[in-house]
C-alpha cells in the first residue's frame, strides 16, 4: 500500500509518504506559507522516494478541527492531486492524528483553537489498536472540557502547552501524565488512513470536506 498524507492544520506544514510498511516524511514551520510550500514538498518527497502519483494506492489529509485556511489549503490539494489521478482520497481526524503519537491507551487531547478555546476530544485504545471516542471533538473553553471516567489518562496537545493550568484544575487526578509539544503531523495521518483504505472505504475526492467544529473565526470589535 502506497499512501501520500497532507498535513496543514496547525503553523507546521507536513508531508508524509507511507511506502509499504515504511513512513517518510518532511515537516516545515510554515506559519503563513502551507500554500507557497506544500506542493514543493509533495514533489520533493516523490522524487526521493522515486515514486509519481499515478503510482499511489490513494491521499488522505488532515480534515480537522484546525486553521480554517489550513484545512482548506490540505484538502484542496488532495482533491485537485486526487483528480489528476483518479485516486481514493480520505479525510483523518487531527486529533486522533495527536494521540495516534502516544503508546497509551487513554488519552485526552486538545488543541489550541485560539480565541481563548481549544478543540478538545478523549480516546480509548481498543483491542484492534484502534481508538474509541469517549468523548467527542468539540469546541469549548479549557475550564468547560467535558469530564472523563476514571484515572490514568494521559493529557497531550497544544492546548496543554497554552491551557497547562486550567486544563490541570479541571482534570486534577485523572491525568497521569501530560506530553507537550505534540501538533498532527502526516505520518500519523498516514498511519490512520491505511485501514480505511484497505478496508475498500475510499472516499470520492468531490464527498471529502474539512472538519471545522467553529463556525466562527473572527471576533467582532465590542467582542474584544
């Protein structure tokens, strides 16, 4: 299985290659610039890996939750790539693309969502090493994240780096550990779209649309 990941929801551009077994990838702090950089890099890590697109089994691109503009830009590409092609292209969860980083087996994720909110989400490894939601991605304030059952849960994502103290209050003694420093990157993406690829549940590249969960993006100026 040959599969080439897009990741461009967060500051950080990423493009990974999975190659039969194997993950090669390049990542860039883009800030601004996922638009100028992207489709170098896809060429670039093709060329290396002396492969041409038509030679692929299928794209897959982080979906979301993340940058309203990154979102569009990853599955923009993937579509228009996907066309040229006719390849199968899949949309993975960003934030099962953060705890897919982590060898535990319940884990609370969020991001930054900026505007004082984080995108927020809890995970559970299932015996097919697969994750079951316990809570589902939502957009919410760090003090309003939703309450997981039990102990031994393991915090990660940027919304631990920004939200350290108000996520630390809300959970108290069911986090065990917090890893941070940790953004969706395109290996795991790539890592999350093989089953679904082998499995035969290709999507339409016309179907695949970003995951936003805000609606908003902007503050008004009485807002401020």
């Amino acid at each position: 299985m040959k599969i080439l990941a897009l990741e461009t929801s967060t500051e950080f551009c990423s493009v990974a290659l999975y190659l039969d077994g194997k993950i090669f990838n390049k990542e860039i702090l883009a800030e601004r610039r996922h638009s100028e950089i992207l489709l170098p890099m896809v060429h670039e890590l093709l060329e290396e890996s002396a492969l041409a697109l038509q030679q692929l089994d299928g794209i897959a691109f982080g979906a979301g939750p993340g940058s309203f503009t990154g979102l569009r830009i990853a599955c923009g590409v993937a579509q228009g790539l996907a066309y040229a092609t006719n390849l199968p292209v899949i949309g993975i969860s960003t934030l099962e693309a953060v705890v897919q980083q982590i060898e535990e087996q319940k884990i609370i994720v969020a991001l930054d969502a900026r505007m004082g909110e984080i995108y927020h989400a809890a995970y559970q490894k299932t015996a097919n090493f697969d994750w079951k939601i316990i809570s589902p991605p939502t957009l919410c304030l760090p003090q309003h994240a939703l309450s997981v059952p039990g102990n031994g849960w393991i915090g990660c994502g940027s919304g631990f780096d920004v939200y350290r103290e108000e996520l630390s209050a809300l959970y108290g003694e069911n986090i065990h550990q917090v890893h941070f420093k940790l953004h969706p990157q395109a290996g795991e993406i790539a890592q999350l779209a093989l089953p679904k690829f082998t499995d035969g549940s290709n999507t339409d590249p016309a179907n695949v649309t970003p995951v936003y969960i805000r609606n908003k993006v902007a503050l008004k100026e009485n807002e401020r």
